[in-house]
C-alpha cells in the first residue's frame, strides 16, 4: 500500500493515523501532516518513506505501535531515537537481533512512559538500550528467543513501577542469577512472571540438560563462596596457561596454517558476490592516548605501503566537524570494508571505545563476515577482560594481533596486518 499525502496545508495537531497492509509505503514525508500525528498504528511488515523507516518523519509522535511479523525484509529502526516525543512504544514481531543501531535505538527517548516488545527476537538486555529510558513506568516483554537480562539493565529504570516478562525463555547462566533476588527485593517494582498457558509461575531457564528451576539451578551454581571462586579461577588460569603452552609447542604452526586455509575458504565463499565499494579498508578504533601510536607507526606501514595503499579512517582525522559524534562513528564504521579495535587498558576505560565495539560487534553479528580485528597493544589479564563481555567473548571466539615486545618483531606484525586489511579479488 502506498499513500500519498496530497496537501501542504496545516492541519490541527493531534491526529491519529492507522494503517494496514503487507508493506505501507508514503511519499512526500515532509508535508506538514506529518508532524501534525501524534499517534500511530501500524499493521504491516513495514512502513516506509521510499526505502527507509518512515517513523522519523513523524517528528511529534507520541503513542508509536508497530505489529509486523518477523519479516525477512530488513529495514533500519536506529531512527526511533529522534521521536523525543513518545510516550509510548510497542514493537511486535520485529527481529531486533538484526539492526545494527540496537545499541543506540532508544536513545533520547527521555520520555518515554510505556515500553513493550512482543513477539521480538533479541538474544541480550543490556544497560545501553535502557540508558536515557527514565521516565519509563512500564515495561512489557515478549522474547521468541533465550534471552540474557544484564544486571545492570534495570539501573536507569529510575521511574519504572510494572514489569511483565512473559512466556520468558531464560538462559541457564549466572549473568541472570540477579533477577530473581531483584524481583523479591525490589519494593519499588511490581514484576510478574507469567505464563500463557500455566498463568503465573516460577522462574524457569532453559540450558544444555533442558527446563530446569531457575531458583535452584542459580542456587547451585552461582553462588560459591568467594574465597573458592578465587582459587579455582586461580587454578583455571593456571592450567590454561600450560594447555596454551603445551599446543604452541606440539602444533602451534600446524594450528596456525589450519587458520589460515579455514578463513581464506570463508572468505572466498562469503564475500564472492560481495560488490559493494567502500571508502576506507578499515576504520580504526582506538583511545587518544593512544594516537601517537597510531600516527607514527599503523599510519607509515598501513597507507605508505602498496600497492594497493590502503585507506584508513581516523577519528581525528577523518570525522565530519560539526556532526553528532555517533552519526560519525556509525557512517564511519559502515563506511569501512573493516574495523580494527586497538586494545590498550586506556581503550577498556573509554566509553566513545566501548560504544565503537558494540557497534562493531553488532555488524559482525548481522554480517556474519571477517569484519573485525584486535589489535592489543599491551598485555591485559583475563580479570581485566571480564568486566568487558563483548571482548572477552570476542577474545575466546577470534584471533588476534599482539603488538611484540621486539623490535624484530615488528615486520612480521605488519605484514599480517597489511595483509588481513588489503582488498582481496572482487572485493
């Protein structure tokens, strides 16, 4: 369906439009009638203004309600952070595992009173999609998926009175061990954990020996005294070390080759009708304190090196003045065939760093491409890496570069850098 808005004139405030059909499509988005809606429903896969999310022309929404069906058509929602105005929000049947703005999609949305996702998909709650949420009073949860809930998540939620999870499909892990205490302990919260076929029920997780009893599994496995979690994670590290030791010596260059062909295989299989052109090879993510690094040593063996010359994208350099500073990351980071994450213990203290990471590992999330590089800069302990979760998975799941102690070193780094960031054939 397709609506055309065929007068300029100004209408009185406050109108309501709703709209079905398999696909709403607008034109002409900037006419006054635009702004003068408050309220919206829509009951289709997606509405759009041309080819994108139409929602951010309606610059006065309040009341926004959007029932799709977990269509395969992929349309961008990050723009719903410019509706200032919503009060009230309800997303049915989107795949938010697939936008990549999920981390900054609720952004200035100071006031909103009602938030409800139903019938979504969405692997994590995590303390960035709650940051501006407080003025929120209710919040409604659907999850079609098994669903991680941070602790930290709830902690913005300053004014939040209601919170109803339903048919939740928890995950076995202690990273929601806090939820049940949270519930019982929380007098300022009423939450209800309901069930549409039982009614209201006990917290179950699902994990590798099927439902189990949430309260009991936490009880088990979560809560050791803390003088034993050192000594077995002392212990753990330990033999870690000599597992390391022990396969670098006995195959340490059969592993290394088997990488190489695995990941040249991928890459020839994903990126083969891959077309698209980008500005930059890679854009880099690194903390100021570290940019004396970057210009004197990445920048000479990177770009001064061809052909091809690679193009790099620097923050100080290469960013828009003028221009919201996460619209320049995120244009930047899309702009980019690749990003390259320069971890120093400056880059773990950084928030603008942190933001690019999860903006990263989101890409990487919905491309599932060799997208993403780790460049660490110094030597960072397991205990350091575990209060950031993204990296510590990333670190567990991916190689990386170290930067080498010695000079002699140093070819070698570069050249696999070099090599990892050069187009390849077709790309």
């Amino acid at each position: 369906m397709t609506l055309i808005i065929g007068s300029d004139g100004a209408p009185n405030p406050g109108l309501g439009l709703h709209v079905h059909g398999e696909t709403v499509s607008f034109q002409d988005c900037e006419r006054p009638f635009f702004r003068a809606v408050v309220e919206l429903t829509a009951r289709t896969e997606w509405i759009l203004c041309g080819s994108i999310f139409a929602g951010s022309y309606f610059k006065f929404l309040q009341r926004f309600k959007l029932e799709s069906k977990l269509s395969t058509l992929f349309v961008d929602l990050t723009s719903l952070n410019t509706l200032v105005h919503l009060r009230d929000l309800q997303l049915t049947g989107v795949d938010l595992n697939r936008q990549t703005g999920l981390a900054i999609m609720f952004h200035n949305l100071t006031r909103l009173e009602t938030l409800m996702i139903l019938g979504c998909r969405i692997d994590y709650l995590e303390k960035d999609l709650s940051k501006d949420l407080q003025s929120l009073r209710e919040l409604r949860l659907v999850i079609n998926n098994e669903l991680t809930i941070m602790e930290e998540f709830p902690e913005p939620l300053k004014s939040l009175k209601y919170l109803l999870i339903q048919d939740l499909l928890l995950q076995c892990s202690c990273n929601n061990a806090w939820i049940d205490n949270w519930a019982k302990r929380n007098r300022q919260v009423q939450v209800m954990f309901w069930d549409s076929t039982l009614g209201m029920k006990e917290i179950n997780c699902i994990g590798e020996h099927g439902t189990q009893n949430f309260l009991k599994y936490s009880q088990i496995h979560c809560s050791m005294d803390v003088g034993f979690i050192l000594f077995a994670s002392n212990t753990l590290g330990l033999l870690l070390f000599m597992l390391v030791v022990l396969l670098h010596h006995l195959a340490g260059q059969y592993l290394l080759a088997l990488f190489y062909i695995t990941r040249g295989w991928l890459e020839e299989a994903v990126f083969r009708n891959n077309k698209r052109r980008y500005r930059y090879d890679a854009f880099v993510s690194y903390s100021g304190k570290d940019e004396r690094w970057v210009v004197e040593e990445l920048l000479p063996n990177m770009e001064q090196r061809g052909p091809p010359f690679l193009r790099l994208c620097l923050h100080s350099r290469d960013f828009q003045l003028g221009k919201d500073i996460v619209d320049n990351i995120t244009d930047s980071l899309y702009s980019s065939r690749r990003t390259v994450c320069l971890v120093s213990r400056d880059y773990l203290r950084s928030n603008w760093c942190s933001l690019e990471m999860k903006l990263a590992t989101d890409r990487l999330r919905v491309e599932q491409r060799d997208i993403l590089i780790l460049v660490f800069l110094e030597d960072i302990s397991p205990h350091q890496l575990s209060a950031h979760h993204r990296l510590a998975r990333l670190v567990k799941t991916r190689t990386y570069l170290d930067w080498p102690k010695e000079p002699e070193q140093y070819q070698d780094f570069w050249d696999r850098l070099w090599a990892t960031l050069a187009p390849k054939h077709g790309q």
